[in-house]
C-alpha cells in the first residue's frame, strides 16, 4: 500500500505541473479523479486521527478561517454573483495541504514529488518552444497566453520548478551524482518561458529565489564561486534577449504595480466599513458597487482581511508564522530549499489574485510545513 501511494503523490505532482493542459481532453477532469484518489489511499493507510493532534493548530486556524469566511458570507446576503458562502475548493485545498505535510515527512518521497513537478514544467517549456503547441498558443500583447491559462499563473509554476531544479543540481538531495545535472537541460528553456509570459513579479522572483538558494546552501566555497561565475556569465546573455521582449516594456511602465495599487487602495477602503469581514461574495459586490469593476484584491492577505475580517487576518497571519517557523528551523539545519520556497510563496501571495485556492501554493505550503527537525524525527 505504501508503494501505491507514494506512486501516486508523485504522479499528482507530476500532473500538478501541468496546470490547464489537459493531455487527456477531459476537461480537466482527468486531474480531480486523481487528486481524490490520492486522497482516498493517503486517508486508507496514514492513522487521521494521530495526524490530525499532530498539524492541529494549523488546521484549526485555517478551518476556522474557511467557518469564518462561510459564516460572514451569509450575514452579508445576497451578491451580484451569487456566490456560494460556502468555499469547497478552499476546503478542498486544506485537506490537500494537511495529506501531503504528513506524507512529505517521508524525504525522499518530497525530493521525488518536487522533481517529478519540476520536470513537468521543464517538459511542457521545452514541448513550447519545440512548437507542438501552436493552436494553443499566441503572442499578446506582449505576453504568452497558452492553454487558455493566466500568464501569472502559469509563470508561476515555471518559475518554481527553476528554483527546484537548481536545488538539485546544486545539493543533490536524492544522490543521484551526474545524473542529476541531466535536469539542466530544461533550465534554459524555464526561464525564457517566465521571459515570454510577460510576469514582472514571476521573474523577479525567480531570480531573487535562485540567489537565495545559490547564497544560502550549503556547497564549497569553490564550487558556490563557480556556479555564481557561469550564472553572470549565461544571464548576461538571457538579459539580452530581454530587451526585445514584452516583459522588457513592462518594466518601462510607470505603474510597475500593474494597476495594484489603486485596487489596493480601494479594497482596504471596503474594510473600514466591514472591520469583521464581508464574505467572499460581499468582497466582489462591495468592489462593483462602490467602483463599478470587480477584481480580485492581487493580495492574499489583504483579501483576506477584507473577507473575512480582521480576526481571520491575525489566523492567517499565525499560520504564515508557523511556516516561517519551520522555515528558518530547516534552515539553521543546512537546508535552503524550505526558506527559499517561503520567501518565493510570500511575494506570491501578496501580488497574485486569486490564490486563496491555488493549489500550488498550497503545495508548496505542505513542503514547507513538513520539515521536523532533525533531533524530534523519529520517522523517517
């Protein structure tokens, strides 16, 4: 049973990377039959109930938060989109967050499944610019619109599975010796997709990633100063390419915010009259109501405050704690990855919309949250 769900975790991962490509034409069916799968054998063979004393703070503040967001929906009352107070996909999200920090406890399940991630991005990059993708696919505005998906979203995931790729070949976590470096051929092509979507934040954060990794792992000083040498010296060729790119004339605009700021600016104004929260559905109408346009707040947290008040906010606020927590406890152990990874998944939160049910965000929280000091480890 144990093989079976380890196969499967890895291959959940593995399709994660795909996002809105659906190699199956299912719709994207394809990928909830096996995300409940994966739940169902995890559930079948992990003991909930010891799992649920072990993670059950942080899955009562965010239990509590899904209660308060559903409550506070109701009180508001009807919505010009009919929303459903009650947020499955959210909930959904929580279970799938609380399985895999129990199961990724197992390391080398967690390498695989992050590689296995990884390489999904790199393959679909590099299927891009190999041109098998051309009805799916266009230039616009300057940006890459593929599979119907958001460029930020997508980007996303590119970006991540660049920082990961680079922890592989540079700590080599499953020993897999030369065969790892392998993997670099899919680099490249990561970074000039990120290039093409047009993502401000995408990038920046795949560059500010990449050095906190590179800086804060733990490799000879020789081979730290050869990676850094070969990564100036290849960069200075990709930031080259840059200049005649749509991400290159977006960071010409004077409002690098994209417009955030002054949603920001209108979203917070929505929280002055509803200090306790709004509800997800009373957020979008107060937004068209008082603005005339709806849009999501482009920040986790501010959203969060915003629907479901300030007392969601500080639960919020406590889970990120608990994650930097075990951020800096793994890094004080030699291991980059995690603080990379919650650095990454700060500056994603706080500039994507949407993301309250974004499943790779919540992957990659399970990843960070997984980590047990080694002294306190008696599983593995």
């Amino acid at each position: 049973m144990g093989k079976i769900v380890h196969f499967l975790i890895i291959l959940f991962s593995f399709f994660l990377g795909f996002g809105k490509f659906d190699p199956f034409n299912t719709g994207g069916l394809y990928f909830d039959v096996l995300t409940i799968t994966v739940l169902f054998f995890v559930a079948i063979k992990a003991n909930l109930l010891s799992q649920f004393k072990k993670y059950k703070f942080q899955l009562f503040l965010l239990l509590l938060i899904g209660l308060l967001l559903f409550f506070l929906g109701i009180i508001y009352g009807p919505t010009i989109q009919d929303v459903n107070p009650f947020n499955l996909k959210y909930f959904a999200a929580v279970a799938v967050f609380w399985f895999l920090s129990f199961s990724f406890e197992n390391d080398k399940l967690r390498n695989y499944s992050i590689l296995a991630f990884s390489i999904s991005c790199g393959v679909l990059a590099l299927l891009y610019y190999l041109d098998f993708f051309p009805n799916v696919s266009e230039i616009r505005n300057g940006r890459l619109n593929i599979f119907g998906e958001n460029p930020n979203s997508i980007s996303t995931r590119m970006a991540l599975a660049f920082i990961i790729l680079l922890y592989f070949n540079i700590e080599n976590p499953l020993k897999l010796s030369i065969l790892r470096f392998g993997t670099l051929i899919f680099t490249p092509f990561l970074f000039l997709f990120v290039i093409d979507t047009g993502s401000r934040g995408s990038f920046l954060i795949m560059l500010l990633g990449g050095m906190v990794l590179l800086l804060f792992s733990d490799i000879r000083r020789g081979l730290k100063i050869s990676l850094v040498s070969l990564i100036v010296i290849s960069s200075s060729y990709f930031f080259y390419l840059l200049y005649d790119t749509g991400l290159y004339q977006r960071f010409q605009q004077s409002d690098l915010s994209g417009g955030r700021e002054e949603i920001w600016s209108d979203a917070i104004s929505i929280f002055y009259d509803f200090p306790l929260g709004t509800g997800e559905g009373g957020y979008t109408t107060e937004m068209f109501q008082r603005f005339s346009y709806l849009s999501d707040a482009h920040n986790l947290f501010l959203y969060i405050l915003i629907s479901g008040g300030f007392i969601s906010f500080i639960l919020f606020i406590l889970f990120m704690f608990g994650l930097l927590r075990k951020s800096l406890s793994a890094f004080r152990n030699k291991k980059s990855l995690n603080i990379t990874l919650f650095i990454f998944m700060f500056f994603l939160a706080s500039k994507t919309g949407g993301v309250i049910t974004y499943l790779i965000m919540w992957y990659v929280f399970a990843i960070i949250n997984s980590y047990v000091a080694p002294s306190l480890n008696n599983t593995k």
